[in-house]
C-alpha cells in the first residue's frame, strides 16, 4: 500500500510538473508569463517563510490573497491566457505545426508553400543553405531575414514584383534574402533547361545546398543537389520527396550551426585565456 500511494505521489507530482512547465513555455516572453514568474516566486517565498516561522494567521491571510490575485490575473490577462490556451489546444490536435520551438519553419510547412506555387505555375528558385555558407550570393540580392510563410514566398515570386527574378535563399528556417544571383551551370545536359534550372544546378555545384526549382511552364517541381538535376512529375512522390529533401538540408543546415557556434564559442574562450 505504502508503494502504491509513494507511486501515486509520483505520477501526481510529475503531471502537475509537466503542466506548469507547458504553461511557462507557452507563456514565456510574454506579459502574463512575466507577471505569473514574479507572482510565483513571491507566493512560494511568502508560503515557505510562513510555514518556518509557524505565522498560521498570516498563512490564512495570504492563502485568501492568493485567490483573488490568481482571479484578477486571469480578468486582466484574458487574451494571452486565451492565445496560450489556443496554442496548448493546437499542440494536441491534429493539425500540422508551421514553426519549431525557435521560430523556424517546418520541413511540411516550407513544403507546402512550394507546392502551393507549382500548383499555380509560379516560377522559383530558392536555396536552403547546409554547410557552406550561401552569404556571397546574398550580397548580390536584397537582405530580408523574415518569417518564412506561403503568402511571403508567394509574393516574392510574383511578377512583376521587383524581387520576382533570381533566386531566394533559406536559413535557419528563414527567409534570409530574396532577388539573389546564382553561378549558371556549363553542363551540356541542360542546355535545353531554363535559366533557373540551370542556376540551381550551378549553386548545387560550388555549395552543397539544397536548391528546389518551379517551372512557370509546366509547374513541375525539380531538386538540384550535388550537381545532379532531380525532376518529379506526380504530386504525391513530389510531396514525399520534398519534405524528405528539406528536412534533410535543414537538419545539417542546423548541425552545422551549432558546430559552427561551438567552434566560435572555443576560439573566443582560448582568445580571452590568451
């Protein structure tokens, strides 16, 4: 029996946790989360100085507190607590999250953007950046650092728009610079291929990105990597196939990152030893 309720205790302990912890993840950044941190902390340090020094008349005083302060917060936070309450609602269900925990979008959500331009035979040309960096052609487009989203990438590659030409460029799961200038490809297999087929293929042959074509003719998708052109038809292989393509780039892209932040992080701390 004394397992049982001590194995009770402990799933008790563990959800109550791990719902306090969703709730400050979801809140964190924000006013609410920054008044509910404050207002904690005081509760907990006020509850623990009672409970030593035995003040049972303020103890009742401050329980009594605290539910009128736990009442007017949920009154005067209403539309956070209802944007947190949403986002908890959406974790849950079955819908398909567009962003990570640190902003970036999806490999399913940048999918279905370049999807939703084939569908509509929008031409594109953008870059996801691995382990080379991609900031030299950037220089020669305009700098953005946006959000990546379908109406953004659909606006970007809308002519005649002035950043409809050239190639766009993805980092971090962000739209890093639009209007970019790719290398072009001397392979004699595509000299039947557009210039953006061939620049993708160029960019593929001096970096290691990942660069993902759409035909304004025929709104086929194509893959370039490694200085090999892939071309996909049918709309579900190419739906597959591209989540699988970027999830794969953005994962190296991010192992990259951190390798790379590592790296930084060690010659500084050997430069300040120094």
């Amino acid at each position: 029996m004394a397992e049982w309720i001590d194995l009770s205790a402990i799933a008790q302990i563990a959800i109550l946790y791990i719902v306090i912890y969703a709730i400050l993840k979801r809140a964190r950044g924000s006013r609410f989360g920054q008044v509910l941190m404050g207002v904690g902390l005081l509760a907990a340090a006020l509850t623990l100085f009672t409970f030593v020094f035995h003040f049972d008349v303020l103890s009742v005083i401050l329980r009594s507190l605290l539910v009128y302060l736990a009442i007017s917060t949920v009154v005067i936070f209403q539309p956070e607590i209802r944007r947190i309450l949403s986002q908890v609602g959406a974790f849950g269900s079955l819908e398909k999250r567009k962003y990570g925990p640190d902003g970036a979008a999806t490999p399913e959500y940048v999918a279905e953007a370049i999807l939703h331009l084939a569908a509509r035979r929008m031409g594109a040309l953008i870059a996801f950046e691995r382990g080379i960096s991609l900031r030299s052609y950037e220089e020669t487009g305009v700098p953005l650092n946006a959000t990546f989203s379908r109406e953004l990438l659909t606006c970007l590659f809308t002519p005649p728009l002035p950043l409809h030409d050239g190639g766009v460029t993805v980092r971090d799961g962000r739209l890093a610079a639009a209007h970019c200038i790719f290398p072009v490809s001397n392979n004699p297999d595509l000299i039947v291929s557009g210039m953006r087929h061939r620049a993708a293929v160029g960019l593929s042959e001096e970096t290691d990105a990942l660069v993902v074509v759409v035909s304004e003719e025929t709104g086929a998708v194509s893959v370039a990597h490694n200085g090999r052109l892939i071309r996909y038809a049918g709309d579900a292989a190419c739906a597959t196939s591209l989540v699988r393509w970027i999830a794969k780039a953005m994962f190296r892209e991010r192992k990259a990152n951190r390798l790379l932040a590592q790296i930084q992080a060690r010659f500084l701390k050997k430069g300040g030893r120094a």
